[in-house]
C-alpha cells in the first residue's frame, strides 16, 4: 500500500495556511454555521462561477480559484442537512473531499473539525481524510505515490490538549483497515492460503505471535473442515492463529476469519461466473481480523487477543469435496456437505471449535463473508450481526456506531435449528428449506461454540464496493476493522 499523508493539527487563522488546498464545509442550502462561516470569506475572494449548482449535498465538492490568497484553492464540500450532522457525516465529508483533491494537491488544511467542537469530531475527521486518501495500487508498474503528503486540521484552542491522541488514533485505526482493503484488493492468483499465512509472519508487529498449522498439522488436530474445502484446490489450506498478550489484560477474547482465497463454490459451482469476481475477496473476514491485529499493541489495547484465520481456496479440482460427502469437524461433529457452495461455516466451524476449546476465552467474535443473503435482507451498506449474548451484542452494536459502520442484528431463530438436521451426519452444511439463509448460516456456526459468549459478523453486505463512496474506496473496504479496535478500547473489564 501507498503510504497515506501526514495528519497535523493546528489553531492557527485560515489566513495563515500556506497550502495548496482548502477544504471548506458546507451545510446544504445554507453558506453559514460553525466552521463555513471562512466559506462565506473564501466564496467572496475566490473566483465563483456564477453558473456553479453546488447544493451542500452529503460529499459533493465544488473546487474555486482563490487568486490573492495563501491557498491554491478552495474546495467546499457538502455536509447535508444540519439536523443529521453527526462523526459519519463529517467523516465521509472528509473522504469525498481530500479524494476530489487528490491528483493535484500535496498539502491540504481543513476547516471540518471546527463544524462540531468534539474530540470525536476530530477523530472522525482525521479518519475520513486519512481513509478517503487510501487506493489500490499494489498491482500497477506505473503508481505514483499518493500526491498529498500533508493534511492540516484546524482545530478549536478548547481541543488542541486531545487532538494530537485523537489524530494519531484516526491514523492507527485507518492504517488497519487500509491493511485489510490492501488483502481484499489484491489478486487471488498472488495469495492462496500460504501466501497469506507468510505476510501474517513477515509483517505482523513483533508484539504478536504467529503460528502456522499446515495441511499435515490440521489433519492431525482433526480439522476436518478446512481440509475438505481446500482438496479441490491445488493449493493447500492453513490456519493462522495469532496471540496479542498485554501485561494484566482485563479480558481475553478470540476472533475468528473466513479466509477463502477465492470462491468458485467447488463442484456447486457459482452461477452465473459474472458474480465471481467479487469472490477474490472472500477472504474479507480474515483480513478484518489480519488488520486490527496491525492496530492492538501501537493502541496499547487491555484485552489478550487470539485470532485464527480460516485459509483456504474454493475450487472444483478433481479431488475435490461432492456434494453429500460426509466430512468431521474439530469438535468432533460430522456434516454433510449438500452444497460446497455453503464453504464458509466449514472452514469457521474449525476455527470456532478451537476458540471455544480454551476456558480462558471470554468471548468469540466472528467475522465473514459468509452468505448472499444478508445483503439481500439488509443491504450492501450493513453488516448483519447475530449473537448468543445480549451484552456482547450490544457492545458490538454500540462499538459499530462509534465507528460509523452499520450493524444490524439479525435472529437466531431456534424453530429453524431442526433445518439443520441431516438423514445421514450431525449436521447439513446447507439446511432443508429455503428461507432466512443468513441466519441458518448463523446457526450452523453456533453449533461449534459450546456455550461461548459469541457473536458473528457477516460483512457479505459491505466487504466490497462497486464504486467509490465517500471513504470508502471501490473493490476491499475494510469494513469492520474499526467497529472491532473501537470494541477492544471500550473493554474496561466488565465482560468478565
Ligand atoms: N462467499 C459466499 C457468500 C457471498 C456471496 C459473499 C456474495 C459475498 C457476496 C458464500 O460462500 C456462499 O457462496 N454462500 C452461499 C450459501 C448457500 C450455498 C447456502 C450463498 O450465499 O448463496
Ligand atoms: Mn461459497
Ligand atoms: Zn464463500
């Protein structure tokens, strides 16, 4: 990844900021309120054109001349309406601004954090520039690095004791998910399970310990799952299993990742093959988890962290997994596999298993792009978020809001558990019946937690964009990487 721009904070006049841009914020309709009243200074000096339909609608970028002043330009950008202000307004604000800006600024300032004078204001600005500067460009032999190198948040004199943590959180938290984007975005021919396996050795910080279970090691510990997946693969299947351990932690939890390399769906193979190539990204969960192990000890998190990632490929090579094979998980459970499709809950079903085997875990977290369906039922904005635990859920709810990650809780509904049953196994992978398939996929999962405190995350929804949105870039997002560091540094304790 392209190294994004420095973030400074200062309470210096606008007049005195030497850059090459501006950026203004602008509520819709109306030129005035906190922060745009310089607006009102820069649209009078600045070369308006008359003709311009700039509404102050939510990102949208109107770019002036400022002849006479120390600014190159200025940039005003659309906060929406004032009553639906908010961190997430201000934070996408801030994406779709610095990355209008981006071909042709290198140093920025912004009056975005003075619209709303909170540290979190300050920190959802800083996320949004940093985030909105970020683009895949690992696999160009023509990249240039990112233009801007520095970027400027006037701040009020009240803020400036926190501001200079808050930014520097902003950046953590946005170097993270910029970690998971760059694994999403790259392509599937460059990282099968190993190659994924290797960069979690190679470039996890040294606080983390890294142990790698190769095939011959999973078929020892019974990891049945992971290894019926990947036989239709030429490539073979690994579990990461990562360890963050703070001195006195308050807490210990575990998350868990879906790492499909890619997924054709195996001998159930994906129709039509247009949807495909979105799939170089069902790995999604596992980079989620990859980036906010980047995150834990620069964060100085209080809570020990084990982390597994579920690497495999999902191809329907000759020895491949056929549908009604009958495979055994981790816990010993046997399932059928009417769908090779229905990959996912295969390869978490290990991982999970392992999670819960451990007393010392407080709770499990998971995260994957497991199922079509929870977009279909909540869109491709929002995670779906299904629990065992009424605490941990709305932790996590809460913790997604403070990141301004849509969440939304979708039920375990137990009428449909018998779905699950099989003629011939302990469980079918896919369920009888065709209804509510986020939450049968859901189910299956719970049944590798024994009881565990636990929550599943199904980002199929917002791994991946189509477009630029704010920002949020197009292909790998990283959504979920900053609900979860949010979670980790709100943990005081009280989940024991
Ligand atoms: N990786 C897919 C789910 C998915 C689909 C994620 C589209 C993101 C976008 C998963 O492995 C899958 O194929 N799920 C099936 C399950 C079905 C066979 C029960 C699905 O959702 O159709
Ligand atoms: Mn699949
Ligand atoms: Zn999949």
């Amino acid at each position: 990844m392209a190294e994004l721009p420095a973030v400074h904070v200062t309470t210096d006049a606008i007049g005195d900021l030497d850059v090459d841009a501006l950026i203004v914020p602008v509520f819709r309709g109306a030129i005035e309120g906190p922060g745009t009243d310089v607006a009102l200074r820069a649209l009078q000096l600045a070369d308006v054109p008359r003709d311009h339909d700039f509404r102050g609608k939510l990102g949208e970028v109107l770019h002036l001349a400022a002849p006479g002043q120390p600014w190159g330009r200025v940039t005003l950008v659309g906060l929406g309406r004032m009553d639906q202000l908010s961190s997430e307004t201000l934070r996408r604000a801030a994406g779709s601004a610095i990355r209008s800006v981006l071909p042709r600024a290198r140093t920025v300032a912004t009056t975005l954090a003075l619209v709303e004078s909170s540290i979190e204001a300050v920190r959802a600005v800083a996320e949004g520039l940093l985030l909105g500067a970020y683009r895949y460009d690992d696999a160009r032999s023509d990249a240039d690095p990112i233009a801007v190198t520095d970027m400027t948040l006037v701040v009020p004199s009240s803020l400036v004791d926190g501001a200079d943590t808050a930014v520097a959180r902003a950046r953590i938290h946005a170097d993270a998910q910029c970690a998971a984007r760059d694994i999403v975005s790259s392509p599937p021919n460059r990282r099968g399970p190993v190659e994924i396996a290797d960069l979690a050795v190679e470039q996890l910080p040294d606080a983390i310990d890294v142990e790698v279970w190769d095939e011959d090691r999973l078929e020892e510990e019974g990891c049945g799952g992971l290894l019926a997946v990947a036989r239709g693969s030429a490539r073979p299947p690994r579990l990461v299993r990562l360890r963050y351990q703070p001195t006195d932690p308050v807490a210990c939890v575990s998350l868990i990742g879906k790492g499909i390399t890619f997924d054709t769906g195996g001998i159930s193979l994906k129709r039509p093959s247009s949807i495909m190539e979105s799939m170089k990204g069902d790995l999604g969960g596992a980079a989620v988890v990859f980036g906010v192990f980047t995150a834990l000890a620069e964060l100085g998190i209080p809570v020990e962290v084990r982390g597994e990632l579920c690497l495999a490929e999902n191809m329907p090579g000759a020895d491949a997994q056929r549908p009604s094979d009958v495979i055994r998980m981790r816990n010993g459970m046997t399932v059928e596999v009417m769908n090779t499709d229905a990959e996912g809950r295969l390869v978490m079903a290990d991982g999970l298993a392992l999670a819960a085997e451990d007393d010392d875990v407080d709770a499990i977290v998971d995260v994957a792009t497991l199922t079509g369906a929870a977009f279909r039922a909540i869109g491709k904005r929002a995670s779906a978020i299904f629990a065992n635990d009424d605490d941990l859920l709305r932790q996590l709810l809460s913790a997604a809001d403070a990141a301004g990650e849509a969440a939304w809780h979708l039920p375990l509904w137990e009428d449909l558990r018998e779905n699950l049953e099989s003629d011939v196994a302990d469980l079918d992978n896919l369920g009888r019946g065709d209804e509510a398939g986020a939450t049968m996929a859901a189910l299956f999962l719970r049944e590798f937690v024994d009881g565990t405190p636990w929550a599943h995350l199904d980002i199929a929804g917002p791994f991946w964009q189509d477009e630029d949105r704010y920002h949020l870039p197009r292909h790998g997002t990283g959504v979920a990487v900053r609900t979860l560091l949010r979670w980790l540094e709100a943990a005081d304790g009280s989940q024991r």
